[in-house]
C-alpha cells in the first residue's frame, strides 16, 4: 500500500470516528471492569484537537531540530530552535554570572549554580507540562504557538534579576529608592523586549509562528505568562490570551495557588546543589495535572478552566510546600547567609553613588552590565588613575604580546584615564565656582560646604567605605549571631524601636556601656508559600472516577499549626570583649518578650 493510499484510508477512519454519535469505553481499574460513556461532543473536541495540532505543526517551513542539553537535574533535555537563539544573547548570557541562592554560596560551597541552568530548567518543564495538557486534553485546543510562548515565558522569567538575585529587589532597591514598587519579573519583561529587538529576534519569531498583531500578540502573551496573572480573581484582564485559555497562565508563574513549574525546578535544583533531601516528587504532578472548570470567586456560578490534581497527590503537594519552608528555613534564611546579605546591602548602598547602581534598572543597556561581579568592580574601580597606569606598564613588560597589542594597551589606559578625568574636571570646576562665595562669607563652614560639594561628585570616601564592607566579607569578619526570637506579627519598625529602648534600659539598670548601633537586627518571614493562609485551601483535585468533578482536600494529617512565622535575629559587630555582655542582654531581653 502506498503513503498516499495509507493517508486517505487513515483520513476515512477518523471521519468515521468523528460521526459516531456513542461509544462505550471499557477500562481496567483496581476495582474490576467498569464502563463510562463518552459523549459524541467531548470525541469530536479531542478530535478536533488533535487535528489541528498536526496541521499546525507541518505548516512551519523552517527546520524544528531541537538541541540536546545535558541538564545536572532533568538529564538529557531538548530545546527548540528558537529557544536556542534567545540563549545564544548577551542578554541571556549575563545570568551565567548571577548565582541562584545569592548570598548563599557563601555559605554552602556547592550552591554555585547560577540563573542561567535554572532558566533552561524551567524551559524544560514548562513545556513537558503544557505539552502533556495538550497531549492528554485535545479539546483544550492548545496550539503549538501557546507551547511555544509557554516555553519562552520559562526561559525569561528571571532575565530581570539584579546582583546576587533577591538581594537586589528585596533589599537594596528599597535602602535606595525608598516607596518604589519594583520587582524583578517587571525588568524580566522589560529585558525579554530589549533581546528580542537588540538581536533581530522578532522576524525569526514570526517565521516560527508568533503573531504580533494587535488582535494576538505574542510578545505581550509572554510577558503576562512572566508578570503573572491572578486566574481565581473576578473578570479577566489578560490580553494575550482570552479567558477559556486561563490555565496558560498557571504554568510558569502560578497566582492562584502557587504550585508551577519555577518552584519544581529550582525546589529540585537547590536541594540538589545543597545537599539537603526532599520527598517532592514534580515528576508526579506531570503526570496527574489535568486541567477542569473551577468555581470563581465572587462570582456566583461562573467557572473557569485551571489547572487541578489527582486526589492521592494531596500529599505530594503538601510535601512541596514543606519542601519551600525548609529551603528558606535552613538555607535562604540561614543566619550567615542573612548577614552576609545585608552587608552586601550596605556595601551596594555605600557605592551607589559613585556607580549609579539603582539608576541601570531604568535603562536595560545599563542593567546588562550588573551581575555579581559589582563587587570586584567596587575592590577594583576602573577609574583608579594609579592603578591604570600600573596596569598598562605591566602588559607592556609581557614579552609574548604581538606587536598590535601594544597601541590596544595605550588606548585602553587612555579611555579610562579619560573617564576619571572628566569627573576630577567637574570637582575642580565646583569648587572653582563655589569659591566666590567666600567673598561674601567667609565662615569656616561655607568652605566645608564647598569642599563636601565636590566630594560628591568623586564619591570616594562612600566607595572607601564600601570597599571596606566588601572586604569585611571576604576576611569572614561579620557580625556575631547572639540568638533570635520568635515574635508575633508586628511593624518591623516597631520592632526595632523596642530592641533599641530595651538595651538602653539593660544600660543603665546593669551599668554597662553597650553601644546600640553596634548590634545589627534582622527581621525573617518564613512561611509556606501563601503567607499566613494554607495553601492547600486553594489546590483543587479530581477522582478516577470523575474526571471532571472538583474538589477541595481539607482533612490533612501533620498540617502545621502556623503557616507563618516571624523572627527576630540579632548580631553583634561590637568590641569582643563586650561580646559576652552584649550575648547576656539579648537573652535577658528575650525571657521577657517570648
């Protein structure tokens, strides 16, 4: 029989299933046989379905060989053409240079994976989990364009990472731009944007089937799947997708109940690199998500399709929240790591000025150029005149350079002696301009004033001081852990004004002489992924028997009797010989507060 023969009786076997108006599907359970109905408009859908998936897949006249990657976690993992050229980006690239845990890694000396293996990670997973949503549920009509954007959204999630990950939008964004609301997956979008234009991205983008038109954009679709959307909420905002497509939306950053593909990966990949044990299995959930209609909120009756669970892995997602509590508890939130963290802070906030740190994240061709390595970049300035000249005479005694190398040499040091010159130039011309008011004033403090005038434009003594942080770091001289206390829900402001007062009572009722700002405080939030609610309550799951019945599993065993907790931690940077001192009046402070 030939191909064209085998097609057409392959196309009359189909369109005889598709007019089949019953059908009686019998299937082995634990139980014994039993039979359920499926109806003509569920085949028809499948059908459907399925069929429009292989036209659209065969459509495409470009080539869909994937790569092949070699993942420590998923094993031997494929990526698709366009996934690979998004990789191949200097905008990518960078998250080479950003570690995953942060601070971290210098504590846990095999936490040094970084964004970049983590982004694929998350790649990977998200489309083994919609491609087996669109394998399993045809009717669901989920395309190769959806797959495709899902798989991107993955991939770029985390492009807008700043230094040392968290550290940079929880912390230090805050110490310097206090009020704005920025987040990371924000810069994410804004970075996704700036690839695709600065590498000619959006032709290759079109040719493998993403639209950009008005009525369907792709481009906007990703950056919403980045962003993430709330799909319990009341009314639907998203634009990339309409509402029956609101699943889409749970894949890689899941509003609704917390439960995607990003926390699989790096829940998996932290514990591996850690070295702390989990019993979350993600490969399970793969294999038992199916997408129903679930109730909305606030809205009486109206339903919406989400992703659900089957009920025997009630257990498995509960394990995956405890697996987020123990994670932060004995690592992301681990005391060193904390502390380490928060002088990083103060070394990133001292420095801001000179290198205008805080002000790349409003421009992406700026933000491609902080990573981890801001802190060589504050031990090693660029811009020191001396040191530039060290360096160039240096290379120049390298008797293996070619011959070309050496005017390379000589322009480099010039360009760099040229960038501090022009700053050296406008100190020299504030002051210049400042000095005519002595004229006038000849007080003592109006020269002060000029000279701090210049100062700011040179920064030096505040890069000094972060140099000096910096250093603290690398020599292991932090702050001692004197204990932490767990504390009700309160003002972390609040919190702090009482620890202050408290040692200046133990002061004066023990006659001591312990310098408050020589203790550091540090207030930890840990919870399971929802803040003080649980998570569970927002898991729906389905039966065997019921595909489409959903429910909610409320009857746990071992449930936690909080779901979040606060603590208070202090350290001391003080003299060691008031260290002892300093330990007694915290632990007489914490008898009486817990």
């Amino acid at each position: 029989m030939s191909d064209e023969e085998t097609f057409d009786n392959t196309v009359k076997k189909i369109k005889t299933l598709f007019d089949q108006t019953t059908e009686t599907v019998r299937e082995s359970e634990a139980a014994g046989a039993a039979a359920r109905s499926v109806y003509p408009t569920v085949r028809k859908k499948k059908i459907n379905g399925e069929l429009e998936n292989i036209a659209e897949k065969y459509s495409l006249e470009l080539p869909t060989d994937v790569k092949v990657v070699n993942d420590s976690v998923h094993g031997h993992i494929e990526l698709h053409p366009l996934l690979v050229k998004i990789i191949d980006t200097p905008q990518f690239q960078r998250l080479r240079h950003i570690k995953q845990l942060g601070a971290g890694y210098w504590v846990f000396p095999g936490a040094s994976h970084n964004r970049f293996e983590h982004s694929i990670g998350v790649a990977h997973l998200a489309g083994c989990l919609v491609k087996s949503l669109q394998e399993k549920q045809p009717e669901l009509h989920i395309n190769n364009r959806d797959v495709l954007c899902v798989q991107i959204a993955g991939l770029c999630h985390d492009l807008g990472h700043g230094p040392f990950s968290h550290l940079f939008d929880l912390l230090f964004i805050p110490a310097v731009k206090p009020g704005l609301k920025w987040k990371h997956e924000v810069a994410s979008v804004q970075m996704f944007e700036h690839l695709v234009k600065e590498n000619g991205l959006k032709q290759l983008m079109e040719e493998y089937g993403l639209k950009f038109d008005s009525n369907e954009n792709d481009l906007s679709f990703i950056g919403e799947l980045i962003k993430g959307v709330d799909t319990s909420k009341k009314g639907w905002s998203a634009k990339g997708r309409t509402e029956d497509k609101a699943f889409l939306y749970e894949i890689v950053s899941n509003e609704r109940n917390k439960i995607d593909v990003d926390k699989w990966d790096y829940f998996a990949r932290d514990c591996h690199h850690l070295g702390i044990s989990k019993s979350f299995d993600h490969q399970r959930l793969l294999k038992f998500a199916r997408v129903c209609e679930v109730k909305i909120k606030d809205e009486a009756e109206k339903t919406r399709r989400s992703i659900c669970y089957r009920d025997k892995e009630a257990d498995n997602i509960f394990d995956m929240f405890r697996t987020r509590y123990t994670l932060h508890r004995q690592a992301y939130q681990h005391k060193t790591v904390n502390i380490i963290e928060t002088m990083i802070t103060e070394a990133l906030v001292k420095a801001d000025g000179h290198l205008q740190i805080s002000e790349a994240i409003n421009d992406m061709e700026e933000y491609i150029k902080l990573t981890d390595h801001i802190l060589e970049k504050i031990l090693y300035p660029e811009y020191d005149h001396k040191k530039i000249l060290e360096n160039a005479q240096r290379d120049l005694k390298d008797d293996k350079r070619k011959p070309d190398e050496d005017k390379i040499i000589l322009e480099t040091a010039a360009e760099k002696l040229r960038t501090g010159a022009e700053k050296l130039q406008k100190a020299a011309e504030q002051i210049q301009k400042d000095v005519k008011k002595l004229e006038k004033d000849r007080k003592p403090e109006t020269a002060r004033e000029i000279l701090q005038a210049a100062q700011k434009i040179l920064q030096e003594e505040d890069l000094q001081h972060a140099r000096e942080k910096v250093m603290q770091i690398l020599k292991r001289d932090l702050p001692k852990f004197l204990g932490e206390a767990k504390l009700e829900k309160r003002d972390i402001s609040e919190i702090k004004r009482d620890w202050r007062a408290a040692v200046n009572t133990w002061n004066e009722e023990k006659k001591q002489d312990l310098n408050v700002d020589d203790f550091v405080v540090d207030v930890v939030r840990i919870d399971h992924g929802m803040k003080d609610k649980n998570p569970m309550d927002n898991v729906y799951f389905y039966r065997k028997r019921d595909l489409d019945k959903v429910f909610l599993i409320t009857d746990q065993m071992f449930l936690p009797k909080d779901f979040y907790e606060e603590l208070f931690r202090v350290y001391y940077k003080g003299p060691g010989e008031k260290l002892k001192k300093a330990q007694q009046c915290f632990e007489e402070w914490k008898i009486l507060k817990v």
